[in-house]
C-alpha cells in the first residue's frame, strides 16, 4: 500500500487499522520530499528526526491499545506562517530566518492532539504578500504540473506539496485568495474557511481582519476531515467563533437537489482566459447534473474589491509589520548606525534593520498601508476602502438570499512562467480578482481543480458560501468530486 | 493622484525603512500607479456607508483577571538580536 | 473668557492635565501575565505582551469593570459601544510597534470632578472631564548615562498592564489647584479600589498642559503657546513646575510676544533638582500615530439598564463622605478632610468610635491627635492599628464619666497601644484607680490645711489660686480628678470661718 496515494481519510483509517504504521507514512513522506523537493522548493523546513519520533510516538500509542486522534499518522505540511516551538518560523522572510517561537499556533497544537505527523513547514510568499510565491527570500516554489511555471502565492509551498503528493494534505492561510489561487494553480482543493471558524492564534498576522487559516488536500472531503480538527473556539484569540463544529465529513451524503447556484455573469467578461472559462462553465453543469440549478446574479461592487483590498490589508500589514524593528527578535543590522543621515542611531537601527530584513513586495505594502492611514490620506483612502467593503459584503448578503452558494472562476488564468509578472506589481495584485471579496465579506470559500489546459496545467473551479456554510460549501465541491476525476490527476513528476 | 518623491521619502520615515534614492524612485512610480489604480473607488458613492473595518458581528470578548505562568526570562529575551541576560539592548534612547 | 483668579497676576493661568493610573488587576490587559511592580526585569512576559508574531490580545474583564467604575465615578457618560485602537509609533519598550489605545470611541467621555481646598486658599472649582480611556501601558527603557555605554535596556514587565487615560478641560486656574484636583482624584481612585495611584512606582502618572491667556491694552486677549510638562513625578512637583512655567511662560511673552499658533505645541521635561523645566527634542513623527481600528479585538457594548447599574452600585465618594461626616457627627470640614484623607477603613473606624462614644466631636479630636500620630510614627494603617475602636471608646468613657482626665486617658491609650492590653487590664496594673470619696474627702482636707497663704488667697476672691492645690493633689495621687479636686477643696475652704 502506497501511503500517498490515498486519501486522508483512507491513510487515517489505514493507520487506525494497522494496515499502516504512522512511520511507514511519514517516511513516504519524507523519500518523497527528498526526492522531489529539490526540484519544487516547497518547504522552507523539513525535520526528519522529529516527525519520525512524533510518527513513532502514534504507532506506540496504537501497540499501547490507546485511543488514536482523528488525524492519526497523517503527514502534514504546515505553512511557514504558522508558528511551531519545535521548527523555525520565517514567513519566508530573512527577517525571522533561523526564528523559533516559544509557543505552537493553535491549529499545530491541535493537529499534534490529533495525532497529525507535521512533516516540515512549507514556502510562501514572504509574510503572505503575493500571489505567485515568487516573493520568497529562500526562492519560488516550483509548480509540480511545470516547473518553469510559478504556483501562485502566498501559500504556494502548501499547494505544492500536495499537488507533488510530498504530504497528503496541508495547511495554508488565505488572506485575499491564498489557499485558493494556489490550489487552483496547481490542481488540488483548498478551503478557506468563514472569517473566525479557524483559531488565527500562532497565525502569524498579514491582515487580522483577513486572514484565515484553512486546509489544502486533494479532495474536498479531505479539507473536512481537516476542518473538523482544526476549527472551534479558541478563548485566547477574541476573534474566533464560539460555534459548534459540524462533523463535515458525516454532512457530505446528502445531494444538492434544490440547491441554487449563482452565477456571476461579470466574471466572464475581458481577460478571462478561454480554456479557464470554457472549464468553469463546465463546472456548472457538473453541479447541475448533481442537481442543483443555476442563476445568474449579481456582484455589483465586486469590481472594486481589488482597489478595497489593496487599500485594507497594506494598511493593517504596515501596523502588523511594526513589530519587526531589530530589538526583540528577527534581523537586526549589523551597520554601526552612527550616521547623520537619521535622527538617532536607534531611529537609524530602525530603518537599517527593516530595509535589510524586507523583501520588496513587503516594503511596497508597508508603504502603501503607512500612506493609505497617514494623516490627510486616511479619509480618502483607507475610510472609504472600509466603507466599499461594507457594500461588497452587503452584495453578498443580497446574493445569499437568493442563491446558497456562488461558482466561478478562481483566477483569470492557468499557472503562468515564473517571472512573468514579478516586474508589475500591479498585474499581480489583478490576479486575486475572483477572491479577494471572499475575504472582504468574511465568508467561505473553495477551490477545486475542475480541468485542464491543452497543455496540462489545471483549472479551478471556486464555490463560496454564506457565513459558517461550510458543510454545505464541502458538499457541493464532494458532490462535485464524485462525479469528475479532474482532482485525481496527478503531476507527471509525480 | 501622484506621489513626489518627497512624499514617499516622508512615508518611509514614518515606515522605519531606509530607503536608497533609486530605491526611492522606484517606489515613487510603483506607488504612484497603485495609488491611481485604488482611486478607482471615489467613483463610488459612499456618503451614507458606514466603514465595515471587521467582518465578524460579535461583541464583549473578554478573559477573566487569573494570572498564569510568565515566560521564563531566559526564553523572553532568547531570540533578542542583542541581550545582556536580563534586558533587551538597543542604542541609547535619547532623554524625552 | 475664564476669569483671573490672582487677581495680582496680569495674566489667567490655564491648566489642563491629562493623567494615566494603572488598573489594580491581578492580571495585564491582554494576557495573563501578573500586574506587579518590582519584579526583576522580562520575568512577567508572554508572547502576547512581547508582541511576538503570531501572538493575540484578550480583553481583561476586570479592567474594563475597574475603568467603567472609574468613569462613573467621574461623572461621566459611558458609552453603550466602544471599541480600540492601534496607535502606531516605533518605540523600543513598545514591542508591537503600536499601543491598543481608544480613539474615536473612547468608553467614556464628559464628566467633571470638582478641585476643592479644606484650608479655603481657593474657591471650589469643578473641572470638567474630557474623556477617559482604556489602554494599554507600554514597557520601561532604561538608559545609565554614567555607565558610558551605547545601549539602552529595555524591561517589558510594564507592557500590558491595563491604563486609564483621564483627560482633564483645561480648567483649572492655578498651580494650587491643579495639585488639589490631583489630590482629589487619586483620593477618588483610591477609594474606588480602581488603582493604588503610587506615583513613585509610576502607577499614576501626570501631564499637564499649560498657557496663560494675557489681556493686552487694545482689551484683546494674547494666550501664549500650549506647553505640555512631562516627568513630574509627585504632586508636590506637578505644582512646582507649573509655578515655574507659569513664570517662564509670562517672561517669554513679554520678551518674544510669541501667540499660540505660531508655534508648534512644546513639550517640556521637568527637571526637580535643577527646579526648571527644559524644551524637549520635537519628535517628527509623534503627530501622525495612523490610529485605525484595533482588528484583534471585538468592540464592547453595554446596555442602558447595566450602566444604569454600575451607576447605582457606586459607593459614596469622598467628596459625599466629607459632607455626610460633617453633617452626621458635626465635625469641622477640616476635621472631615483629614480623616477622608485616611481611606475608608480610618473613617469606618472614625465612625464606629463616634457611634460608642455618641459624640462625633471627641471621637474626632481623639482620632486626629492620637490615632493618627500613632499610625504616622509607626508607619501602619489602619488595618493594622492594635486597639479597636472599642477599646478607645472604652477608655473616653470613662474619662467622660470622671474616672481620669484626658491627659490620663492619653497615657492609658497609649500603653493599650504599645501592650495590646484593654483600658481594664492597663488601668490595674498602672494601680489607676477610681478614687474613692473618702480617700478624697481626706487628701483635699490634708492640702487646705497645708496650705494657709493658698487658701487666704481663696477667701481673698482669687479662686483660681486653688490650681495650685490641684498640682500637689496630682504628685500624691495621680489618679485624682482635677475636676473634683477643685471642687472639694473650694467647698472645704468655703466651710472655713472667715479670717
């Protein structure tokens, strides 16, 4: 039995069995990273010794005749953002290089509860900002289907090591579309859970009021089994969502008859790419064959959630970003400091240190954020994004009263080379047209491959749901899956 | 709308990062277009919108007042880029 | 216009002081980390109060309580939703590069507390309160000049702790007021069990804003630039450095004839040794803090019926205890000031020994002269002070009921103070006893005879010659009333045929 070619909920079960061991799968895993890594770049951290040990520590909890975790043996990649007391945080940053929180995010404290074996941290754009993982300090991750191709950002590591089948499923974080872009890029299903539902404690921040942590794995179900142990209240960050958590993957059996589907009519306009629409449109008569119907609707101030986005997420990044100044952790100068230039050698350690320790999409974001709340420009500029925001949220609410979920695209266009757009800043903020206003509104998304190009480069197809609508989001992408292969392709690498 | 370079010169300062003059030239232009590109929304009339700066609707979040356990010293100043075993280190704070 | 108070003065002073406590919480503002002063340094942080990545603030229930009691206290409106803020600023003891603070939406706002001096120097003034807010405090940088070194340590064990923000009207109209208006609200605080307000541990801590408004002879007013005081670190200071700046303020418009708006608002650092203050260093960025909304943290709202309950569970003030003293137990406003002065548990006593003794004013007099003495020379308060209020009621009875003079009474008080022993057991073993009639009848007949020049005197009309046979009843029995003494031997000395 080949650990990495099942699915998680059949590796759980085959470890629960015995039919594996938690070692057999995690050293799969590993063999595999060290076979394909070199040539995907996907993880930024891999610890043998001490996932083998944790995997070591599931099977003897199993030969002890005790009561295994849902996630039991189940190798995961867990985004650099995250952070870990026992592995490196960097965000990709030279800023935090060689960084070792005193402290587990909550979601690696709960995957380690549920016996999940965290195989390594993976690549990103640095502190999240991109939408190619280009943005990198330690390199671009490699896309698995081409590797001249990028695989969409910032939680490209994480879609990587999926799609390469190197983990069998991942954590990401989305922010304006970073689970879902990358695993629409690169051909597996992310979920970005409804703002709240997934503890951002450990979660380190981009933009708080965006920011989502979520699955990635190759089926939407998977994403469930994922959810069911990550999400729930978490006392200690105010923002999470004292509610319930479903059991997802017991919801998945009932069919979508009667379910409506919106279809937004503007997302098919100039720009599109032909293959990626004919695609989507396909995906919608998969879900009407499963029995849900489609209408078109309207988005109407959706347009502006690229302009509302760039004008939030720097603004709240500048403020986030602040911490990182040399004095208490991460990069500091090693310049003297003792130059005229600056009012004072700390002021001058300051700027040294952040502009040594950034990478250029973040100093541009930081700058626009710092601009966009600066005295004079706050009004027009970061006020009036927050007002948009409150319109594109109530389009969504309009929608959700007509429709229970809405389809599309997930990005304009397949996977492109890497270093197509690294010199327009601005056509890369573009690329998260189809996502940003998920976040905006705080609601649920997926995405989920639903084809290929002529030349073999996946397609995603994205769903979004009101508010904690989650078990009805991963129904629809299951029904979906059970009806078309396009999420069991794998990367001819692979 | 566009930005000089005195302008971006002022938000770096207040952004702690230094900048070189091409650096700041470039920055210049780079935030010049996505400024032009985000004035896209005064098309928008927002008089009677209220900002929406929080997805989330909820309210009175709070911990009760029970200490816990504090970071032992050694680890709260571990990763400090310069320490002396008690205090973090920086150049001299000027008197204010 | 606000009208001139030293009428000696060409000049209005006005003052406005903005002033932050810290919260008396078991715990920091955010995170569980204790609330304690004097620990050694980053032995009370977290992640959260270091600002490590990743690392989320939760809001400490207690705090908002202890800061909407303030507020109510204060007089003012508390809102029914409020939220926080970042204030962003880099600053090495500000480990997130910004401060939780409240902006636009502080919880409270628009109440008063009244400045009022006992000894009469100035009128009553009620200043009225801009606004309080709820913040968090920032850590300590430390900086040895003398050790000639580059660096600077930074201690986070402050960053956290919960602060309020008092923000007064410029209002007041003199040093003397300011500091009495200080006085008054750490009294306030104090009461309220919202804050120890110790400013050697910096746990109150104030600035102040001040101007002078100067009529010039075209009957138009000039009103000098706002100068802002910083570390003044006792009321006693506060009061200095505003009569110092006052002065200097007036001397730079009769030199200059600067007007505000000409200038930027100045911040000025109090130096106590040197007793000036001096210009500090303008920091460029410190008037652009980019406030936004807090994103880590939800706003909180309370209904009109729980503020409306707050307001009726506050207990008395101090401002309404004087007055209640006063007016219950007929004592001098004096009399109340002071024994408020001491806390609530001193007038709890104050009032259990005025209930025994059924007199506010002897109660009064005892407490200010001998309680108090014994608590400052000890250095003890109230809690601790070894006789209940009782046993002090015990012992002026019986000097109401003759048994000892006052002076006696004192001297047994104290040896119940220094022995824990009741004014019963001190009375015995003194050998202090009631004397007896005959006893006395006896002592004052031995005196009238030992004392032929005393009692001619006497039958001369001079009665108070008798004082003297007063003093010698004394030195044969100490425990004789003055009193009786006087009586008796006046009596006997009448019964005496004339000479």
């Amino acid at each position: 039995m080949q650990p990495l070619e099942l699915s998680a909920i059949d590796l759980v079960a085959a470890v629960a069995n015995g039919d594996l061991t938690a070692v057999e799968c995690t050293q799969a895993a590993l063999d595999r990273i060290a076979a394909l890594d070199p040539g995907t770049n996907a993880f930024l951290h891999v610890d043998q010794a001490s996932a083998l040990a944790a995997a070591e520590a599931v099977d003897a909890k199993r030969a002890a005749g005790k009561p295994l975790g849902p996630l039991a043996g189940l190798p995961v990649g867990v985004k650099d953002a995250l952070c870990t007391r026992d592995m490196p945080t960097t965000c990709a940053s030279k800023m935090l290089e060689g960084y070792q929180p005193p402290y587990d995010a909550d979601t690696v404290a709960r995957l380690r509860a549920a016996d999940a074996v965290i195989i390594g941290k993976t690549n990103m754009d640095e502190f999240a900002m991109g939408a190619s993982n280009e943005n990198s300090a330690f390199g671009p991750v490699r896309n698995p289907w081409d590797a001249t191709r990028a695989t969409g950002g910032s939680s490209g590591g994480s879609a990587a090591c999926v799609a390469a089948s190197m983990s069998t499923v991942s954590i990401g974080s989305d922010t304006g579309g970073s689970i879902r872009q990358p695993a629409g890029l690169c051909g597996v299903t992310g979920l970005k859970p409804t703002y709240g539902r997934v503890s951002r404690r450990g979660l380190v921040a981009f933009a708080s009021s965006l920011d989502q942590i979520g699955p990635m794995a190759h089926s939407a179900a998977d994403c469930g089994l994922v959810l069911e142990t990550i999400a729930g209240h978490d006392p200690l960050d105010s923002t999470s969502l004292d509610e319930m958590v479903p059991s997802y993957t017991q919801m998945l059996e009932e069919p979508l008859a009667g379910i409506r589907i919106g279809r937004v009519p503007a997302h098919f306009g100039e720009g599109l790419d032909p293959e990626v629409a004919a695609a989507v449109e396909e995906g919608f008569r998969v879900l009407e064959a499963a029995g849900a119907t489609i209408h078109d609707i309207d988005l109407p101030h959706a347009k502006y959630g690229v302009a509302t986005y760039y004008l939030i997420a720097p603004s709240e990044a500048s403020s986030n970003l602040a911490r990182y100044d040399g004095v208490h952790y991460g990069h500091r100068t090693s310049e003297p400091c003792r130059s005229d230039a600056f009012d004072s050698p700390l002021v001058e350690m300051y700027c040294r240190s952040r502009a040594e320790g950034f990478g250029p999409e973040v100093k541009r974001r930081i700058m626009l954020g710092t601009y966009a709340l600066s005295a004079g420009y706050y009004d027009a500029y970061y006020k009036r994004a927050l007002q948009v925001r409150r319109l594109i949220r109530q389009d969504y609410l309009d929608a959700f009263a007509k429709v229970d979920l809405i389809g599309g695209p997930v990005s304009a266009t397949p996977a492109f080379p890497l270093g197509e757009k690294t010199d327009d800043p601005l056509a890369m903020y573009l690329l998260d047209l189809y996502t940003v206003t998920t976040n905006l509104a705080g609601v649920c998304g997926i995405s989920f491959p639903c084809g290929f190009t002529g030349s073999g480069l996946p397609i995603g197809y994205q769903l979004q749901a009101p508010a904690l609508a989650e078990p009805l989001l991963l129904r629809a992408a299951d029904r979906f899956q059970r009806l078309t292969e396009w999420h069991r392709r794998r990367p001819p690498s692979a | 709308m566009s930005l000089s370079r005195d302008d971006v010169a002022k938000v770096a300062t207040l952004a702690r990062l230094a900048l070189s003059e091409d650096e700041l030239a470039q920055m210049t232009s780079e935030l010049t277009k996505i400024v032009g590109f985000v004035s896209l929304l005064e098309e928008i009339d927002t008089s009677n919108v209220e900002p929406l700066a929080h997805p989330l609707g909820t309210t009175n979040v709070f911990r009760e007042d029970e200490p816990a356990p504090s970071l032992p010293v050694e680890l709260a100043i571990a990763t400090a880029p310069k320490q002396d075993g008690e205090c973090f280190l920086v150049p001299a704070v000027l008197g204010d | 216009m606000p009208e001139p108070t030293d009428n000696a003065a060409p000049y209005t002073t006005v003052i406005g002081l903005e002033v932050h406590v810290q919260l008396l919480t078991k715990t920091k503002l955010f995170c569980s980390c204790e609330n304690r002063f004097g620990a050694p340094p980053n032995t009370l942080t977290c992640p959260v109060c270091l600002g490590l990545p990743g690392s989320l603030p939760v809001m400490n229930r207690e705090a908002f309580r202890l800061a909407v009691r303030a507020a109510t206290a204060l007089d003012c409106t508390i809102a029914e939703f409020t939220k926080w803020d970042r204030k962003n600023y880099f600053y090495p003891d500000l480990p997130k590069g910004y401060q939780v603070s409240q902006f636009d939406l502080p919880f409270s706002e628009h109440g008063q507390l009244e400045a009022i001096d006992p000894k009469g120097a100035f009128e009553p003034r009620m200043v009225r309160i801009l606004r309080v807010h709820l913040e968090e405090d920032a850590g300590k940088s430390m900086h040895d000049e003398s050790a000639g070194t580059a660096d600077s340590r930074i201690d986070l064990n402050r960053t956290g702790t919960p602060l309020l923000e008092i923000v007064s009207e410029p209002d007041l109209r003199s040093p003397a007021e300011a500091r009495c208006w200080l006085g008054e609200l750490r009294l306030l605080l104090v009461y309220l069990g919202v804050s120890d307000c110790n400013m050697q541990e910096g746990s109150l801590r104030v600035d102040a804003n001040v101007n002078l408004h100067i009529p010039k002879a075209d009957g138009s007013l000039a009103k000098t630039p706002i100068v802002e005081i910083k570390n003044m670190n006792s009321f006693r200071s506060v009061e200095r450095a505003l009569t110092y700046e006052v002065v200097r303020q007036y001397e730079e418009w009769q030199a200059t004839g600067k007007e505000l708006g000409s200038a930027p608002k100045q911040t000025r650092g109090w130096d106590d040794a040197a007793g000036i203050t001096r210009g500090q260093r303008h920091k460029e960025e410190s008037s652009d803090y980019r406030y936004f909304p807090e994103p880590d943290l939800v706003p909180v709202t309370l209904t009109v019926d729980e503020i409306a309950a707050i307001r009726e569970g506050m207990p008395e003030s101090p401002r309404a205890l004087r007055k209640r003293l006063e007016e219950t137990w007929k004592i001098p406003a004096y009399d109340a000031d002071v024994l408020v002065g001491q806390g609530r548990a001193l007038v709890e006593y104050f009032e259990t020994l005025a209930r025994l003794v059924d007199d506010g004013k002897v109660a009064s007099n005892w407490m200010q002269q001998d309680v108090l003495r014994t608590l400052n020379e000890q250095g003890i308060a109230i809690d601790a002070f070894p006789v209940a209020a009782a046993g002090l009621a015990d012992v002026i009875g019986r000097v109401k009921k003759g048994d000892f003079d006052t002076s006696r009474g004192r001297e047994i008080f104290a040896e119940m103070i220094a022995s824990g022993r009741s004014a019963e057991e001190v009375v015995a073993a003194m050998g202090i006893a009631a004397v007896g009639d005959d006893e006395l009848m006896a002592l004052c007949r031995e005196l009238v005879e030992a004392n032929p020049k005393i009692v001619a005197d006497v039958q001369s009309g001079k009665q108070q010659a008798a004082g003297g046979l007063i003093g010698q009843a004394k030195k044969k029995n100490p425990n004789v009333n003055p009193g009786q003494v006087r009586g008796l031997c006046l009596k006997i000395i009448g019964e005496l045929p004339a000479p």
